[in-house]
C-alpha cells in the first residue's frame, strides 16, 4: 500500500503537489487500483491499512466486528466501487445500510416467506420499537445487554381515538409474555442478516429467551355449559347494541362454541361460505392463520337458528355486521354482564371472545371426543396445544372422575370376613350379625334364655321382639335345645376318672 501526493500540472504550466494523498494498491487478484484518501496523512494511511484488512478477508470472508463496523460507515461511491473490484461481495454493501433499510428488506422477506400482512407487519413494527429505544442506527450498535435492558422497558400499547385521530396510547408496563415475543422478534431480526449474508455474525445468538412465570401471563378459562346456556338465554330478549341485535349476537356466540372458530375467521365469513344442507361451513386458507383452509360441520339445530339469518343475504355479504376489534370485546364483557358472568380474572382465568375457542375445545374433551379429532376441529398443528392450552377441566368433572373409579369397600368387607377382622358381633352360635344392633338383640337373647326369664330379659334390654325375630330365623329352637343340654349337665354329678396302675 503506498500513499501519496499526485503531482499535476497548473495552468500556469507549473509543478505542483495535490492536496489530497491517495492510495495505491493491488487487489487479491492483483489488479492495481488508485483511489483518493484525505489530505491529512495519519487518515489516509488509516484507511490504507483498513484496505488491507480487507484484502486479506478475501472478499469479504471472515470479517471482524470492526472492519464490518468500518464497512457500515463508507461512503456509498466508495462501497460501489470495493463491490464492482470484487474487494467485498456484493451482499456485504448492505452493511452501509441503516437499520431501517434493513427492516424494510427484512418486512419484504417475510412476505414473501407466506407470512401474512398482519404477522409480517407486527414483527416489523416490534423490532423497529426496540431498536428506537435503544438508539441504534447500524447492525453493529446493537448490543445484546442494552438491547434487553431496553425490552424491559416496553410499555403496553392500545388503540385509542384521541381528538378524532387513532392512537398507540401507553397504558402500562407489558407483560413478560409480551417482552418474551419483542426478544424473539429480535433475534430472528438477526438470524436474518446472518443467513442472507448481510452481517457477519449474530449479537444475540447467546441470550436465552425469556421464562415467563405462568402467574404472570393472562391466562384464559372455558365457559361452563351452564353459563352458556345463560349467555344465550339472556340475549334473546336483549337490546340493540354495537349496532347488533340480541338475537344475532346469541347467534355469534354459539358459532363461536360450537365451532371454535377464532374471531378474525368469523369476521371473514360471508353468506356462500355456509351450506345449511350439508350442514358445513367453510374457511379459506385466506382467513386462517395457519393460512389452510378447512371445511367444519354444524350441528343440524345450529343451521336452523342460521337460517333466518342469512334468509335474505346477498351470497357475497357478511355474516355478521360486527364492531371493530376492540369494540367487539367490549361488547361481549357487556352481554356477558348481562347474564351475571364476571368476565375478570376471579383466580380460573379471564372470559374474552377467544375464550369461546377454548370452551369449545373444553366440551369436546368433556363429551369424550377423541383428542385426534378435537385436534382436526380445532385445527391445531401440535396435539399437545389441544389438550393442555385449549382443554380446561369443567366444573364437576373431577368429582365425576373420582366417582367412576372402583368400588373397594365390597372386596375389603370380605376379606375381613373370611379373616375374622372386621370387628362385627357375633351371635350366640358364632354366625356374624349385620349390625350392632341386631348383635345387641341376639346378646339379649342369649341372655334371657341362659337366665330362664326369657320376657324379663328382653324387656330389660327393651327388645320384645327378640323372640319373634328368633322363632323366624330357625335359632329359637336350637337356642332351646343348648339350653336344656345345660341344665342336664349342672344336675348330673361329677363323676372321677381314675386310671390303673398296675
């Protein structure tokens, strides 16, 4: 690398030096290139020596945060023409873009990945938020402490119409659930540049993503049959609002059940995409968000409540007239007052429209529906979201649970029975009795016959129908025979056994 002063000639016709050093040089190729520096020297021996540096990564391979840090910072010309010498690969000019070019490419990616507007949009729209906060401009300022630092400082955002005009309004510090996603869209920001060869390496391949204590989360819980059914009971005669009708949001809410379609797919739905006769109803991969479409059955009492709905519907109109996003929760907490349900979080789970979803699942895995085909209904991709996120216990299925099982009590009295362990009286002929009271009754029995005054016995005990009970049981009499056998032995004398000795 050799740096100098070009001589040229003035118009006076005399020698002279330029004021600007410039830098002469071979490439890898060993083409001779001549470029022009700075007037100071230390800069443009600086700059040859970042040449160098770079002549020696071979096109690019293998460069350092710094000299990639150095690349972001050259003028656009100068960046041409290390692209056009072959000095950088051409992928390697996007590391003088800013981060908001970057973005901009890395919206277009996803798009054309098959991520919908929406999801492509919010993953933008979360990543440019962090990298606001923090300040950054070019890939190599970020920094992965600053970066989490900043995530933790994420504020909640709601739509609000402020002097007629709608705007992100900060309502509260977000959850750990939302700064869990604002991390991951980050780091997939950066995986990005790796893969499409922008950047060199990745500043937050080392962190880990975020626990989230489930404590933290909002947590969402089914509906019980019963408060569906009073749902739906107090819409039938319920006023107009959010420019519906009772009966038609009655009609919303119960698809919603019976269905599990989610609200945006609802939202979607029009007339043609409802076939009464065969009792299906149809989405488009267009309107779902694993982007497949599906064809779901309707109970035959649920096409005949939809059928005067759509009687008189243009096949290409909505469904459903329904508010805007946020005005459609606020309308279900309304409906859901109205038929004294608390939709706050009471220590199971809040009620929002999406926990109609979960109730639908919750009632397939109640009726006994094979978690396979809840998972076809519920179009889920993994089985374990079935039956762990959308499957709620219901109230009284535990108890129905702990009921179905065996009975052991039968098993145990027998075996003590035959063992002689049961601890039940015995009658007066060893034969075990079936309660303390009839053991009462036949000890009294075997009383008054022992001491000959069979009533006064039994009056004393206060049983008088000791005797009735015995005489049908066939134990009288044998009773009797013990006892005469007795009284036999006592007025026989001793006799004495003697032995011969002899």
């Amino acid at each position: 690398m050799r740096v100098f002063k070009a001589d040229y000639t003035t118009r006076a016709g005399e020698k002279a030096k330029s004021k600007r050093h410039y830098l002469d040089f071979r490439d890898h190729l060993g083409i001779r290139h001549k470029i022009p520096a700075f007037s100071d020297r230390r800069q443009s021996e600086a700059l040859g020596r970042q040449i160098d540096k770079l002549l020696a990564a071979r096109g690019g391979e293998g460069l350092d945060a710094a000299l990639s840090a150095w690349l972001e910072m050259l003028p656009a010309r100068l960046m041409k023409q290390f692209v056009s010498w072959g000095l950088i690969e051409s992928h390697r000019a996007a590391a003088s873009k800013t981060l908001t070019q970057h973005l901009a490419d890395f919206k277009l990616s996803l798009l054309a990945g098959g991520c919908t507007e929406k999801h492509a949009g919010q993953k933008h729209k979360r990543v440019e938020r962090v990298f606001a906060l923090c300040g950054y401009r070019h890939y190599s300022e970020i920094a992965p402490s600053k970066l989490q630092a900043c995530i933790s400082l994420i504020k909640t955002t709601v739509l609000k119409k402020v002097d007629g005009v709608v705007k992100e309004v900060e309502i509260g510090p977000a959850s750990a659930q939302t700064k869990k996603h604002y991390l991951s869209e980050c780091k997939a920001f950066c995986r990005w540049m790796v893969q499409d060869r922008r950047a060199n390496e990745n500043p937050l391949i080392h962190l880990k993503p975020l626990k989230v204590d489930k404590s933290q989360t909002r947590q969402r819980r089914a509906l019980e049959p019963e408060e569906v059914v009073g749902l739906l009971g107090a819409l039938q005669a319920a006023d107009v609002h959010h420019g519906m009708t009772g009966y038609e949001r009655a009609i919303l809410y119960r698809l919603a059940t019976e269905t599990g379609l989610r609200a945006l797919e609802i939202r979607s739905l029009k007339v043609s995409n409802i076939d009464l006769k065969g009792k299906t109803i149809m989405v488009f991969d267009s309107d779902t968000k694993n982007r497949q479409g599906a064809l779901l059955p309707l109970r035959q009492d649920m096409c005949e409540y939809l059928s005067p709905l759509l009687q008189n519907k243009h096949p290409e109109a909505q469904v459903f007239n329904l508010p805007s996003r946020y005005n459609m929760a606020d309308m279900l907490r309304a409906d859901l007052a109205l038929a004294g349900i608390d939709p706050e979080d009471t220590g199971q789970g809040l009620l929002d429209f999406h926990s109609l979803r979960h109730t639908f699942g919750s009632l397939l895995a109640a009726s006994g529906v094979h978690h396979k085909i809840a998972q076809d209904l519920m179009r889920h991709s993994d089985i374990n979201l079935t039956m762990t996120r959308y499957t709620h216990t219901l109230l009284g299925q535990g108890a129905k649970a702990v009921e179905s099982l065996p009975d052991f009590s039968h098993a145990r009295q027998e075996a003590q029975a035959k063992t002689g362990t049961d601890d039940m009286p015995m009658d007066c002929i060893g034969a075990k009795t079936e309660g303390s009271g009839e053991g009462d009754m036949c000890l009294a029995s075997c009383l008054a016959f022992s001491g000959g005054n069979q009533q006064d016995s039994a009056d004393f005990i206060g049983q008088k129908s000791i005797s009735q009970t015995l005489e049908n049981s066939g134990l009288l009499s044998q009773k009797q025979g013990l006892s005469s056998q007795k009284a036999e032995k006592q007025n026989t004398p001793d006799r004495i056994r003697t032995c011969d000795l002899r």
